[in-house]
C-alpha cells in the first residue's frame, strides 16, 4: 500500500524563535525518540511495531495542560527505512502519516531519499 503523507507542521524560527508554535508541533515518540512529521513525501507502510505517543499540545502555557497524558496511536515500519529513522503512525497502515527523528533540523537523508523520489 502507498501513502501520501500531507501534514501541516509549526516550526519555529531558527534563532530558538516562537515557543508557542513549537508546544504544538506534530511530535510522536517511539521507543525513547522524538520524531515530527514530513509532509508530501510517498511512503509505504508496512508491519505494525507498536504504540507510539502523540504528547498533548501546551499551547496556552496552564500546567494542567502539561500534565495530560499524551495520546496513544500505532507506529508502522516505513518500507525500506530504517525505525530508529522514521515511522508511519496511525490508526491504519493506509492512513498513517511519515514521521522522522530529525538530527537538529537536518532531515534524515533517507527520508530525503523518498522526497527526491516523489
């Protein structure tokens, strides 16, 4: 199955910039990493690996927020790529989205690989 990741991410600026956007960045960890989401790269998902965690969003600054428990969804290996590079996660193989662990913000050139390609 093909996927055609379109996700809308927050950045921040490059001089450590704009914390509220980065509160709210599409962020998921897996297995004692942090990855973010790619947009507009295809993908295909293969076999389930486990549960990966959407942290909750803290945009207003409240403790309280700070406090909840993430979201649980589904990490899926991508095909050909590496799972301490990248994952798909959702509900589905067939709508998960690409999200990469990022060294800085330098995207991992595997994943760069598949943006060439599409």
């Amino acid at each position: 199955m093909l996927v055609l990741a379109v996700a809308c991410t927050s950045e921040s600026s490059s001089d450590g910039g704009d914390e509220q956007a980065d509160s709210c960045a599409y962020l998921v960890h897996y297995q004692d990493r942090v990855y973010r989401d790619v947009a507009n790269v295809e993908f295909t998902a293969d076999e389930k690996l486990g549960s990966a965690t959407l942290p909750p969003c803290d945009d207003t600054g409240d403790q309280k927020d700070a406090e909840q428990a993430g979201e649980t969804t589904t990490a899926y290996r991508v095909n050909g790529i590496s799972p301490d590079v990248a994952v798909a996660v959702g509900d589905s193989p067939d709508d998960a989205v690409l999200v990469a662990a990022y060294s800085g913000s330098e995207l991992p050139s595997e994943v760069q690989k598949l943006m060439n390609r599409s």
